[in-house]
C-alpha cells in the first residue's frame, strides 16, 4: 500500500471517528451521518445526514456544528459541504424547508400567520 492511500484512509478514518465521536445525540435520534466524498488535495469534506436527519428542525445547527468543529479539529480538513436528503444535497444550508415563527409569515389570505391552532 502506498504512503497517500494510508494516509487518506486515516484521514477517512478520523473524519469518521470525528463524527462517532462529537455527534452521538445524530445516532440517539435516529439520524446518520456518512461521508460523502472526501478531496485530499483541495481538504474538502462532503458529509450526508440521513434518518431522522432528513425534515429536523435542528439539523442546520448539527450541520453548522460539523463544519466548524471539524476544521478545526482535523488540521488536513479546509471545507466541509453537509446536507440533508431536504436539502438537495446542494451542500449549503439554504434549501429544504427554512423555520418560520408565528407573525414574520403571511397566510393565503393576506393576514399574518400565527403558527399552528391549538387542537382544543
């Protein structure tokens, strides 16, 4: 094996520890994530949360979390792309559904949005 395959297989293997390690609560709640593709030359990570991941309303904050831990935890890493299967897989963090709070909407019929009714 040469000495670039076994250091790219650490780094894949450290990206993943780095994972497994610093976001257990993705696996508590049924979430996943995977690494995508990883460009040693450039430093650029991709990373996919899937399962429970994918519609969350706290998976912006994972996903910001991600990139900026792991730069700067893993020296080789520059970039990190993570999305959700909502997203698109575009990499950023504007696709898929935005939150929304009571009154910053406008419903169908012109008039501010309160949020949902209470079923009572």
């Amino acid at each position: 094996m040469s000495t670039d395959a076994q250091q790219g297989d650490d780094l894949e293997e450290r990206v993943t520890n780095f994972l497994r390690r610093n976001f257990p609560q993705i696996q508590m709640h049924g979430g996943s994530a995977a690494i995508q593709d990883i460009d040693r030359e450039s430093g650029e990570v991709t990373i996919a949360l899937g399962g429970a991941c994918s519609g969350c309303g706290i998976s912006p904050m994972t996903i910001q979390a991600i990139k900026s831990r792991m730069v700067k935890e893993i020296p080789e890493i520059e970039t990190v792309n993570a999305h959700t299967g909502m997203d698109g897989g575009g990499g950023d963090m504007g696709g898929g559904m935005s939150p929304s709070f009571p009154g910053e909407t406008v419903d169908d019929d012109g008039e501010d949005d309160e949020g949902p009714e209470a079923p009572f």
